[in-house]
C-alpha cells in the first residue's frame, strides 16, 4: 500500500505535468496565468463500474487495463468515495452466499452522492424473476444499515427497479445549497468536489443581470441552475430526452423559476439563433423573448463543430468547459478572431489520468 505521503507527491507531480500541458496548448491565444483546481487525491470519483469474477466458490470484482486489456482483481477502489468502498465488500459477500443473486451476475454498478445515497445496478446473463425480486430486495433492506441504498436488477430486455432508479445529490456551491437528481446511465459529473469548483468558477466569470444566458449540453442542469442568480433568464438545451426531464425536475426541486430546459441538439441550436426557427415540437419557445448575451457550452470531446463556432461567436462573453483541450484549442483558433481569453483554468476531474478538464472565458473584442 502507497504512503500518504506518496500519493500526494505522485499527485503534485501528475498536476503539475497536466498544467503545463494545458498552458502550452493555451499560449496561442495570449491566455492569463491558469486558475487551477486541485483534487482530493483519493475518494473522489462517485460512480463506479465493476465486472464480477466467478473463481470456483468465490466471486470477486475485476477491471481491465486500458492498454494491455488484462484483467486485475479489485478488492479495494481508492479513488472511489468511501461509501462505494463500504458497499462494495457488502455487496459481495451477500451475494456471494446467495444462489439466486449470485447466478450469472456479471457486473455491479454504483452511483453514489456526497449525502450518503447510493443506487446498485446488478446486470445479469439471464431473466430475472419474482424469486430474485424478493432476494434483492432483502438485500437492499440488509445495506439500508450503511446508506439509502435502492437496486436495479438489469438482464436482456428487463428492468427492475427497487425502489428509485435516481439518487439526489446536493452541492454546496459558494455556501448555497443545489440538488440533484442523477439518473442511472445518464451522465453526471464524476468528481463532487471539482464539480463544485467548476460551477462556482463559471459563476463568477459573469453576473449580468439584466440580460440572458444560453446553455449548450446543459445536461440535467448541472450549470444551468446555478447561474441562474446571474442572470435575467436562462435556456438551456440537451439533445438526451432522460437529462432533459431530469433538469426540469430539478428546476422544480430547487425553485428556480427564471430557467427554461428544452431538449434541443446543439446544431439544431445554432440553426435556431441563426434565424431558421425552431423545431415544431419547441414552437411554445419564442427566442425573441431573450436577450442573449452570454452562452456556456459543454460539449464532448469532440468539441463544437464549425456551424456552432460561428454561431457562438455572435455573443458578447462565452464560457467554455472543455473535457479535451485538444478541440478545445482548435475551436479557440477560429474564436480568437472575435475574442480574447480573459480567463483560464484547469479542473483536475480525473486525478492519475492523462485527461484534463479546462475552462475559459472569454469576452468581444473591442474595437480599435
């Protein structure tokens, strides 16, 4: 087992190689000096995804290396939080002992919260039936000892849910509580604490009350609801219809009332602020009715493409969160030409890894 001291030395060192990186990838657009942000260097990550192991008697989890695709025993996850650490061996040893939990179980999923709830997905090679509904959920009755734990039973064309398919997570951003709900298999972010980080430095790029934000790959309204106190009105869009329905529940579960969730693509978007209109199914929208001044965009890794560039160069100020400085850095080359970056940080989400989470801000450029 590493030391303490170890890890955080291997830390700073991973840390200090991703900030350099990200300044060189940055340089060309006369970036300031990075805002970074670091990681708890251990029980970050809030979701976790683990094959199970059939060994004769005994069942354990494994995972895979990336590059050599070997698989290797897990017994302990440091980079988990401690509640998936503390489920992951009771899960185990119930099952273990169970002939009809156990029976062709070949993976375990966890989504956790900083609030102590956690949702189990057991994916199973057969049918489920009403003798395994009762098993699990003595189990789930079993765990409810070590947080608020709800199960979903996966095989070919079956799902069974007990008795939640979501957990609520709660952020405090900036002293302010926002909840939550993340729904199995849908996206969330994975590191609570960056998390937290990244939505208050977004919200402190722009306060601009008297104008309107636009959001693209607005998620479940992971940004969209809290930077709502900065504007007059927020609209945001997401193409994935279970994060659209997601956000507007969690519109109503934080009383938000000046924020708008529509389910829209990103180039479908673009087409709209271009003067197209708007699909028939959001004809209840009028985007004259906003005043746009700011957009924030968290696309993929493969960044905006180049309709989106143009059309988010019409803005006065654009915040964008980047999971690939990459095609971060190929989008800025085109937006250089109307703005200048006039912040940039790095959100370390994924500690030990090559990836880099980036943000910058940036604002029209005056004229003369």
């Amino acid at each position: 087992m590493k030391s303490p001291d170890n890890i955080a030395q291997r830390y700073s060192a991973q840390l200090t190689e991703k900030v350099e990186r990200l300044t060189h990838l940055l340089q060309p657009f006369a970036a300031p000096e990075l805002e970074v942000f670091a990681s708890p260097p251990e029980h970050y990550r809030m979701r976790a995804e683990f094959r199970v192991w059939h060994d004769g008697d005994d069942l354990y989890y494994v995972m895979f290396n990336s590059e050599t695709k070997e698989k290797y025993r897990v017994d302990q996850f440091p980079i988990g939080n401690t509640l998936i650490n503390r489920l992951m061996p009771e899960v185990l040893n119930y099952v273990r002992d169970n002939p009809v939990l156990r029976q062709r179980l070949f993976q375990v999923d966890f989504l956790t919260t900083t609030t102590n709830q956690a949702l189990i997905s057991l994916l199973y090679h057969r049918q489920l039936d009403d003798v395994w509904l009762a098993e699990a959920e003595s189990m789930r009755m079993h765990l409810q000892a070590f947080a608020t734990v709800d199960l979903i039973g996966r095989a070919r064309k079956q799902k069974h849910v007990l008795h939640r398919d979501f957990v609520v997570e709660t952020l405090e951003v900036e002293g302010q509580p926002f909840h939550f709900e993340h729904i199995e298999n849908s996206f969330t972010q994975p590191n609570a604490a960056i998390n937290c980080e990244m939505i208050g430095w977004a919200r402190s790029t722009n306060q601009n009350p008297e104008r309107d934000l636009l959001e693209l790959y607005c998620g479940n309204g992971n940004f969209s609801l809290p930077l709502a106190t900065n504007f007059r009105r927020v609209l945001g869009t997401e193409i994935s219809r279970s994060s659209v329905e997601s956000a507007k529940k969690n519109i109503q579960m934080n009383t938000i009332e000046n924020v708008a969730i529509e389910r829209l693509s990103a180039e479908e978007c673009s087409a709209a602020i271009q003067g197209d209109g708007l699909p028939t199914r959001l004809k209840h929208i009028d985007l004259s009715d906003y005043d746009f001044s700011t957009v924030l965009v968290d696309p993929p890794r493969a960044g905006l493409d180049q309709a989106t560039v143009e059309m988010v160069a019409q803005f006065d100020a654009i915040i964008y969160i980047s999971c690939n400085p990459e095609t971060l850095a190929e989008n800025l080359a085109t937006l250089k030409k109307t703005h200048d970056v006039t912040r940039a940080a790095l959100f370390d989400q994924f500690p030990f890894t090559h990836h880099i989470e980036a943000g910058v801000y940036l604002t029209r450029k005056t004229s003369g």
